[in-house]
C-alpha cells in the first residue's frame, strides 16, 4: 500500500482503511458502527480485537505517534493528536463516533480528560477503561511517590543500582540524580536528558518472571522505580523485586477525570460489552 503521508512528509493524521463503509458513522441498518478507541495500551489492543471481531461494529483506534513503529493492530488505526478537546469532539462528530473508549494509560492524564470534554461535547456516550493499580503483598518493599518528581528525589535513600521502568517519556525527571547508576528501560530512546550514569536497554513487553529475575540479576539491580501501570503485561518485575528482597518505588496515578455519564469498567472484555450495551440501547 501506498504511504498515506505521501512524499512531502509526515503527516500527523494517518487513517488507515480496511474496506467497509468508512464514511459514515454506520449502525441502525446503515452499517458497521464506528466506535473510537485512544489507545496506545495492550488493553486498548485487547480491546480492538474484540471489537473488530464483530461485524457491527468498525473500531477505530487512535495512537499519540510516540513511538515509531507500533505494534500491529486490528481494526483501523489513527495516529497523531487530535489537536485539544474541541478538535476530537469535531473529529468525533465527522467520522460518525457512535461511542468512545478511552483505554489510554493511566498516566495518560491530558487525552482522558480531553476525552471526557469532548464525548460530552458530541454528545457521545464515554466508557473509560481503567485497568486497576497494583498492590503490595506480604513480602514486598513498596514506597509510594506522588509524582516522577517525589520518586527522583527518593531513589538516593533507596538503592545506587535502579532499575528504571517508566517509559520514555519522563526520563528526564531523574536526570539530575548523580548519586545512583541506572537501568533506563523503554521502547524507544527518551528524547530528553538522561541521569549521568545509566545504561540505556530498549525492549518492549510483555515481560515474563524468569526474564525479569535473570535482568535484575546481571546487573546487580538493588531498586525497581515504576509507575503504578497496573495490569499483566509488566508486573513481572515486581514480583522479581520480591524475590530478591529489594525495594520498589512506585509512582501512583494522577486522578482519573471523567463526567457522570462516564461508564468505568477495569478490563478490555467489560469494555467491549458496554459498548455493545451502549450500541443496542
Ligand atoms: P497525554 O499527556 O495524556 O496526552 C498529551 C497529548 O497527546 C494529548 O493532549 C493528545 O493531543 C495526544 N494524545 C495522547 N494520547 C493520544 C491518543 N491515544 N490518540 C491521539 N492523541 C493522543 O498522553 P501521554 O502520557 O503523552 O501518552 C501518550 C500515549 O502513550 C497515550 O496513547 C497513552 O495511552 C500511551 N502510553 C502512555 C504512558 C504514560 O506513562 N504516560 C505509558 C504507556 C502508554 P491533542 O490534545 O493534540 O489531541
């Protein structure tokens, strides 16, 4: 297939089609309904696919673009920002949405309450898919932070060998600590600065135990810094933090936004049944 953004360059909106009706939003006999899903999560692709497997229903989801080479999805997928609220309740409105899940990640902050203005802007129905936080169990050394800040400030009266599993985004907010060496895992290189002292390791999950046991081994890791992400697919490393009886600082989520009318369910299976409960009524 051709590239969507042609030859003179990145174009920040890329839609890319499968063949069923893309012009309206579809449904009550017209068509596949259209439901828009803000991804970037393995829920939000969970999600997709079960959507997707439907022939009611077209799923579109929508990727931020922060990392360049996504991993493959079903349905159709979007990428780049809408441009603020009032832009995705347009884009809402055009591409005939008939519901909205927001599946981002729970650190996501921005785009959750841009979606929470909009869908009531359009006038479409919101179901946020908040996949709950991670407790500790008995044998875990947990210590909350309140933000990427609070943890930065921390680790020196934690551990000197971190690793940190953040993502890329938000790197830079340990860039001043010189007083630990740190493991910086993430999908891609963080485009900001770095601590003076770290080893950059690019993977993606989903992580597995013995893997994890294995990394924090070799490199004599003595504190796992985490957002509190939740889910399965990268829990594995606190588990492993357990098992060798080092700490884990933990950044907990900022609040979740979301209106009265938002339906709020925890995994990608109950989101695909409130939509199709939304579609029907
Ligand atoms: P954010 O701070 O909440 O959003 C910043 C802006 O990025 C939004 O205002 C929106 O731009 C755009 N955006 C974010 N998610 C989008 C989406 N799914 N589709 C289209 N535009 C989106 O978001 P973030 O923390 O940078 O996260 C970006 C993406 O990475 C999200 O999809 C999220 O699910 C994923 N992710 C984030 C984290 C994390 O720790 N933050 C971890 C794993 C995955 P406009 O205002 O122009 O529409």
């Amino acid at each position: 297939m051709a590239d969507p953004r042609g030859p003179t360059g990145p174009d920040p909106v890329t839609v890319a089609r499968r063949g069923l009706d893309a012009g309206g939003g579809g449904g009550a006999g017209g068509g596949p309904s259209t439901v828009l899903v803000l991804g970037g999560t393995a829920d939000a692709r969970e999600l997709a696919g079960l959507l997707d497997a439907r022939p009611d229903l077209r799923p579109i989801t929508s990727l931020a673009g922060r990392v360049a080479d996504p991993a493959a999805l079903p349905g159709e997928v979007r990428v780049g920002g809408f441009g603020g609220p009032a832009e995705l309740a347009s884009w809402i409105t055009s591409e005939g949405v008939r519901a909205v899940v927001d599946a981002t990640h729970p650190f996501a902050a921005r785009i959750s309450a841009n979606a929470a203005v909009a869908t009531s802007a359009a006038g479409v129905p919101l179901v946020a898919l908040r996949r709950p936080g991670w407790a500790a169990g008995p044998g875990d050394d947990w210590h909350d932070a309140v933000d990427l800040a609070d943890a930065a400030s921390r680790v020196a009266g934690l551990g000197r060998r971190v690793l940190l599993a953040i993502g890329r985004q938000e790197v830079g907010a340990f860039a001043a600590v010189d007083d630990a060496w740190f493991l910086v895992r993430a999908i891609e290189a963080p485009d900001g600065p770095l601590p003076p002292h770290h080893e950059l390791l690019l993977d993606r999950g989903p992580y597995a135990l013995e893997g994890e046991r294995d990394l924090l081994a070799e490199h004599g890791i003595d504190l796992v810094v985490t957002k509190d992400s939740g889910g399965d697919a990268t829990r594995a490393k606190l588990d492993a933090a357990r098992e060798r009886g080092i700490p884990v600082l933990v950044v907990r989520r900022p609040a979740a936004p979301g209106g009265p009318g938002t339906v709020v369910v925890d995994t990608a299976a109950a989101a695909a049944e409130a939509v199709a409960q939304i579609l029907a009524g």
